[in-house]
C-alpha cells in the first residue's frame, strides 16, 4: 500500500489542492484533502509541485494504423498475428502516456475486441478498450480494406449483428468518404437514408450505439437524421446545418 500526495490534483471537475491519494492493491482506496499524513502501513510518494489527473480517455482511435504515411499500404503487408502485436505496442504507449480508456473506431479482424480481453484479464497490459470492429462501408469505399464493405440495408443490418456477435461495444459507420481512401468524395454521402436508418435501429435494437464518421453537411445531417448517436469528425459543419436536424 502507498500514498501519493501533490500539489494539485484535477478531479474531473475542478482544481484542488493538496491531495492524498491512497492506494491499496492495484485500486485507488481514497482520496483525502485536509492534509493528513498517511496511514500506518502506506509508504509516502511525495510528487511536490505536481498535478495529478484521473485516467485520460481518447474517444477516437484506430490501433491498427501506424504513424507512417501509408498505414493502407503498411496494413497490405502485414498479417493479423503480426498485427495485433502492433496494435498492443499502441495500446501500452496509450496507457503509458496517461490515457486508460480508448474508443477504438475502426480496427481489422476485430483485433480491437482482442485487446479488449487481454487487458480486461491483465489491466497493466494496456488501456480499457472500446471496440467497433471494422468500420461498416461500403464497396470500395472509405477504409474498405479493414474488411467491413457491405451492400444495401439487408447488408447493413447482418453486418451490426455480426459486429455484435464477434464482441463490438459500439457500431461505426463510413457514413461520408474521407481522405485515406479515393473513390469517394469526403463530402459525399457513402449510404442511403434507410441503410443509415437500418444501422442505426439495428444497433439500438442490440443495446449498441452508433457513431459515424461524416466530414460533410449532408452526411453530418444524414447520420444525426438517421438516429445515430454521434458524429465524428463533422468538418464542414456550418451554422445552418442544425435547421436541418430533428429535435
């Protein structure tokens, strides 16, 4: 058991001043700020004119892509075993740099809901995960090569269930192009409005939400229409595209 005392430390909220924090096992057991000394039996970890902070958590990540100029062209050459061990380096340099909890929007062979069991069973593996699996696209569309192209709303639906089946906490959706892959402009909507509706209350129907990547307005518009529950990226949003969203 050890405590770590600071100067600062930010709960999320605000900004306070002299914490205690007790740690008993790998659990933080409390948290004290009237300036006590630690208990008996806790070592003192004096951090000084420091700050401390709750887990980071990163709602928007992709494991499976590198940091060179070609993450495609890399993920062309390299196999899932090989792969996955990428994707654990990632994960630990999150968790090394403070964040213990990433939203994992888009992955390959469902390797993120992989990394997943692994933490959960040995958290100093690396950070809590949230997975989508492969993106849900569609033919030759954005990030098609991560394997989750699809056709038409029979298509959509099977393909939400199988995400579901294979583990996916969260449902993502190429709703736009983007600008990884060609084909499809990243203004320019990839899925009709009833395949977005049919994702979207497919997903709900599992107990999942639905997020989706959209850059222009009328995808941006399109996914909020459809009953998606987030939005990424939303670019080229302008004031007057909220006129056009239900309330």
């Amino acid at each position: 058991m050890f405590a770590i005392r600071a100067a600062r430390m930010f709960d999320g909220l605000r900004l306070r001043t002299g914490p205690l924090v007790l740690v008993d096992g790998d659990r933080i057991a409390d948290v004290d700020f009237t300036g006590a000394e630690p208990p008996d039996g806790y070592q003192l970890i004096d951090l000084a004119d420091a700050t401390l902070l709750p887990g980071l958590i990163d709602t928007h990540m992709h494991l499976v892509f590198n940091a060179s100029t070609d993450p495609p062209g890399h993920l062309e050459t390299v196999s899932d075993d090989a792969l996955f061990d990428e994707v654990r380096a990632a994960g630990r340099t999150a968790l090394d740099a403070g964040i213990t909890c990433v939203r994992d929007l888009g992955d390959r062979s469902f390797l993120g809901v992989r990394l997943r069991a692994e933490t959960a069973a040995q958290p100093e593996l690396g950070p809590d995960v949230v997975p989508a699996g492969p993106p849900i696209t569609v033919s030759a569309g954005h990030c098609w090569f991560l394997g989750g192209a699809v056709s038409g709303v029979d298509g959509v639906k099977q393909a939400v269930r199988a995400h579901a089946e294979r583990g996916a906490a969260v449902i993502k959706v190429m709703v736009t192009g983007g600008r990884m892959t060609n084909g499809i402009a990243v203004d320019a909507c990839q899925f009709s409005a009833e395949e977005l509706r049919a994702a979207a209350d497919e997903a709900h129907r599992l107990g999942l939400p639905i997020t989706g990547h959209a850059h222009g307005r009328d995808g941006i518009v399109a996914a909020m229409e459809a009953g998606f529950d987030g939005v990424e990226h939303a670019s080229f949003l302008t004031p007057g595209a909220w006129s056009r969203i239900p309330r």
